[in-house]
C-alpha cells in the first residue's frame, strides 16, 4: 500500500488497526529507499488486543523504530489519539488492513461525528466504519490506502449510502481489485480503496484496477510478489 500512498520525511503516518505493526515497518523503510530521512516521520498506531499491542512495540524496537505512538484500545470505541484541546489528531497518511466484516458497538463510543452513516451494529458490516474513521483523521490534503473485502463494493443498505458519498464528494481516487487467499485466516478476494483528500473538487472519474490474476499461486496463502506490486503502482500513478 505505501506504494499507492507515496509517504516522504516529516509526514505523519497512521494505521488504526496496526496489529504487529507491519504497515508502518513499510512506510517506514519506503522513505529509506526513496531517499527520505525516515527518522523525522511521525508514526502512530492504535491496536485493540493487548498481546499483539505489546508485540507492535517490540516490533518498531526490533527495526530501530523509535518514533512510534502505538496505543491500545478499540478504535472505533475510542481512538486514542487526541490533540490538547480534545479533537483527534489527523494525519498526512492513513494506511491499515482492517479485520474483515467484524462487529462493533456505538455504547459508549467516543467522538460519534466521526461517522457519516453507521452500518448495523450486529451485521458483521464494521469495514465502512474502519474507512470512515480513516477519512475523519485524514488531513485535507492527505491521502490514505485500506484493504477491504471485496463485498464492500455491491453490498447494499447502509455500505451503499458510504459508496455514494464516497463518489459525490470525490474522495474516492480508485478501487483496486485483488486476489483471493492473500491475508491470513481469510480466502476471499480483497481490494484496495485508495481515498485523495486533495483535488476532491476536480475528480470526476475513479480508476478501477482488475489485479487479480497479478500473484504467486501458493498451497496455503497467495502472495503478491515485488513485480506484482510494481505493476499495480505504475498503473495507479500512470492511470493507464
């Protein structure tokens, strides 16, 4: 994702679902090898469950990351990063791999203008919570990447209001397409929404990129090689 997304030095990068803080590591190295000083980044993660909060810090300590904010808790229920004067912090880069379709609860949850639209607390429908939290926390001129399942794009109800919006405001930059059995516990198809915060008045079109045949076929878990990757971002970029 961070090849969609671009981050340079002295950005601020954030993942709400950071789990073992993998998405970071990314951005972190991809300012290295694009010739950034990756030590002025800002990096901050939030993760619900306490074991692998722990395992994200020693993770950053295990790549000499020591510019992280990683917090604990669920951040729909309660996002943890908040300014002084109480608003939430926003952020140059979004990028995050959320659980799929899982539930969530609005007792007693923080910070409700966040949402534009809820989905159905008890219909596993909680990835549109995740990406409209996402937009809350992005900066008017930021750019964010997340990986759904595939089932957010022709769902109906309230996923459908989230879709509209997503168009009539421009927010919406592309839909990427992609395999199936790339993430783990998990086999069904996946895609990308890439959301542009910048330009929003201008776009009038959103790419939409088929890569699902881009992949190594493996026994127990595909795999998006390096050319894959390449090929995806030059086709973004390009908008070819």
């Amino acid at each position: 994702l961070t090849n969609l997304i671009e981050p340079e030095e002295g950005m601020s990068i954030y993942d709400p679902t950071v789990g073992s803080g993998g998405m970071l590591i990314q951005a972190y190295k991809y300012v290295e090898q694009t010739g950034g000083d990756s030590r002025t980044l800002k990096l901050y993660g939030q993760e619900d469950s306490g074991s692998t909060w722990t395992l994200c810090r020693m993770n950053m300590l295990l790549h000499d990351i020591y510019i992280a904010d990683i917090e604990n808790g669920d951040t729909l229920l309660n996002p943890k990063h908040i300014n002084g004067d109480g608003t939430l912090k926003t952020f140059d880069r979004v990028i995050a791999n959320p659980p799929f379709s899982q539930n969530y609860t609005m007792s007693g949850m923080q910070y409700k203008e966040r949402f534009k639209v809820f989905m159905p607390e008890l219909g596993k429908k909680g990835d549109y919570m995740f990406v409209q939290h996402m937009i809350s926390v992005l900066k008017d001129n930021g750019k964010m990447a997340v990986i759904m399942p595939h089932g957010v794009l022709f769902r109906g109800g309230a996923e459908k209001q989230v879709r509209k919006w997503l168009v009539e405001t421009g927010l919406l930059d592309a839909v990427i397409g992609l395999p199936g059995n790339l993430f783990y516990g998990t086999s069904i198809p996946a895609c990308v929404l890439v959301i542009n915060k910048n330009g929003t008045k201008q776009r009038k079109s959103v790419l939409f990129i088929n890569a699902d045949r881009e992949y190594l076929l493996r026994p127990n878990q595909n795999k998006l090689r390096p050319e894959d990757i390449e090929k995806i971002s030059h086709v973004y970029h390009q908008r070819i």
